[in-house]
C-alpha cells in the first residue's frame, strides 16, 4: 500500500509558526488552517501568510494576529478544556506541559505557559494538525535538530540555549547546537516529537511537494528556515511495525529509583517500557528491563539505559508487532472534557479506555475517588456510542 509522508528537515531550528508556514508553502489549505484554529480560539485570532527572504531563499511566514487585547497565561488544564479532546493537538500540549511540569518541579496540570500559552502558540499547534490533516499525510519523520547555543530571556530570566523545556523534549532525539541563539522553541519541539515517529535522514518516496516556513529573524550564516517534503511512500499496512527490544539484568538500583527511569523512558519515546522480577546466580533478587521502541530509537534509549541504571550491558533484538490503530474523542465528565482513547481494526473499535492522566487530574480538582470518575468517564463514552464493536466515528470537522 502507499502512504503520504511527510519528512521534517529541521537542520536550522524549529518552531511553530515556522512549522506552520512550511506546511501552507507545501499545499495545505490556508481555509482549512483557519477553520481549526477558529473552532478552538472562538475567533480571537487570524492566521495569515506573507512570502518572505531568508538566507537568499524564499520562504513563508505564518503569523498569528490576536483579534483580542492581552490575552492570559493559561494553565495546561485551561489550553485542555480549549482543545476539547481534539487530536493530536492536545497530544502535542500534554507533552510540552509534562516535559515544563519535570523542569520546574511541579504538576503538568500547574504549569502555566507564560512563553507557549498564548492564543498564537494554540493557534500554531491546531494549525500544524490541520494542515497535515488537509495535505492527506499518514505518517511524519524529521531529521535531527539545532536547537542553538547561548543564552535566553525568558519569564523566569535568563536561561541557557537550549531551553531547559527544549532540552527535556529532546531527549532520545538526534540535536546539535547548529549555531548562535534560540534556535528551537518548546512549542516547536514539541510538535515535531509527537507529530514525527522517527528522527532518520530523508527516507526513500515520491516526492510530491516541497514548503519552506520563516522563522522570525533572518540571521547571517544560515536560512532561518524549516522545510518540510510531502511524498508517496510505499509499506506495510499501519498495523505492521518494525521494533527492537532493548533488555538489561539489574540487581544493584536502588527500587524507589525504577518509577523514574521507566517515565523517563517512556517519555524519550519508548513505545514501551517494564520489569520482570528474576533471580540471577548465588540467589540474587534481581529485574530485568525491557524497552521496546522503533528502530530508529535504540541507539538514544540505550544510552539512556546505560545512563540511569547500574547495567554494564544491553542485549538487543529486531522484533516486528502488529497495532491497532488509535484515535481519540473528547467526553463530558462533572463538566468536563475527558479524552477517551479508541483502539479500531477496519474500522470497528476494539478497545476504549479515557486517559488516565485526565482522569487522575479531575479527580484531584474535585476531590473525588479516581475510581468512581474513572467509572463516569466510561459511561459517558458508552452514552456517546464509543462502544467495542461500534463504528469509529468521523472525526470532528478540522
């Protein structure tokens, strides 16, 4: 079967608008970005498009024009409730606020996005969705990124480049300094990491568009610019994935430590991650980590492996698995939206289940036992016809 791929070259920077602007160049319908964008933002901003020159060549830049005075700094619970259960843009946001919520120390619903929060920031990452939504993409990969050198001003003062926010979204990704300044932003990063499946250099298609997006400053030495190919790809069905599994024996790591290393591991995008308690010789009580991943992501994780645990070696193996296809619907929980994630095969959902983290969250501003909003969040999708063996539904208009 073919599939359209499109392939992020990231080698200057990234961040959204610049992302944005590359994906409109390629094709994408600037009527349809809007469209999006006005479903979340209540028409309290435009997207617009001029051409522009960086580094001698042509380039798009998107811009974000509010339509209202000072808009707020949101909390990650406040952007949730604008995106209402909208994938993968509320993918996107859960990322950025875990990875802020471990720099900062606090929980991901606490963060405030003082830098990212605003309603351009919303716009960027609904718009991006919309327009591979639109360009007919079903799979995303980017190369490695600069992410710049230097320092920063920020809300919290100065910081160093990378941004601790970047540096932590980067993590099992492919980064170099690429030159002077900011050169990514955590919204930008975090989009390519949850939009691209695999950090690799341009893969084999038929290549069928090509964009470039403006960032913001036109520096000398480099184009500050993201491009962005848009091809045909041939593969496997969707549910067909190439794998490896990554395993160590550890009997010395301190067990408080685990919790940790398998969140860490999981969020430099492991597909997944656990232990088995075993017993190695003279009796020894021991686990043995397992660590399953795309192929493009054994090299990162095993480093990760070797730098958080006590293992002085880890075994590899080449697997292949079969997975469902995934979407998401957003239901009404105490007032609330709760995403519910959809596992379907040919179309019929075979697995539902709400995001845990949303209903841990709801369940701590309510002051309520997760097991009973757990309880609620399952019939409220069973009301809203989210039922194994039903149909998947269309997804929302844009």
């Amino acid at each position: 079967m073919t599939q359209r791929h499109a392939w992020i070259d990231a080698s200057a920077g990234v961040a959204g608008d610049m992302l944005l602007g590359a994906l409109l160049d390629a094709g994408a319908s600037l009527a349809a970005v809007r469209k999006a964008v006005d479903q979340v933002s209540g028409g309290t901003v435009r997207v617009r498009t001029r051409e522009v020159v960086r580094g001698g060549l042509r380039a798009l830049k998107a811009e974000v024009e509010p339509l209202v005075g000072d808009p707020p700094h949101r909390t990650w619970a406040d952007v949730r409730g604008l995106l209402n259960g909208l994938e993968p843009a509320t993918a996107v946001f859960r990322r950025l606020a875990e990875a802020e919520g471990r720099v900062h120390g606090i929980p991901a619903d606490d963060v405030h996005f003082h830098e990212v929060g605003a309603l351009d920031a919303i716009a960027d990452v609904v718009g991006c969705c919309a327009a591979l939504a639109d360009l007919g993409v079903t799979s995303v990969s980017a190369g490695p990124v600069a992410v710049g050198s230097g320092f920063v001003r920020s809300a919290h003062g100065r910081l160093p480049v990378p941004a601790p926010a970047v540096a932590e979204l980067s993590v099992g990704w492919q980064v170099s300094a690429g030159g002077a300044g900011e050169l990514a932003t955590p919204t930008g990063m975090a989009l390519l990491r949850t939009l691209a499946g695999a950090c690799e250099p341009l893969p084999p298609m038929g290549l069928e568009a090509t964009g470039i997006g403006a960032g913001s400053r036109d520096p000398e030495g480099h184009a500050n610019v993201v491009r962005v190919l848009v091809g045909s790809r041939a593969g496997r069905p969707a549910e067909e994935q190439d794998a490896v599994l990554l395993e160590a024996n550890v009997d010395d790591l301190d067990p408080r430590l685990w919790p940790g290393v398998l969140s860490g591991l999981l969020a430099a995008g492991a597909s997944d991650a656990w232990l088995v308690p075993i017993v190695m010789k003279k009796g020894r009580p021991a686990h043995t980590l397992s660590v399953l991943c795309p192929p493009a992501l054994a090299g990162p994780l095993r480093e990760l492996i070797f730098r958080e645990t006590s293992t002085l070696g880890v075994r590899h193996s080449a697997r292949g698995k079969v997975a469902l296809r995934r979407s998401f619907a957003g239901v009404s929980v105490d007032g609330e939206t709760v995403a519910v994630k959809l596992a379907h095969r040919d179309g019929v959902i075979v697995q539902v289940m709400p995001e845990f983290e949303d209903v841990a969250a709801l369940a701590r501003r309510r002051g309520r036992p997760e097991r009973l909003v757990l309880q609620e969040a399952l019939t409220a999708a069973a009301a809203a016809g989210l039922l194994v063996g039903a149909e998947v539904p269309e997804p929302a208009d844009g």
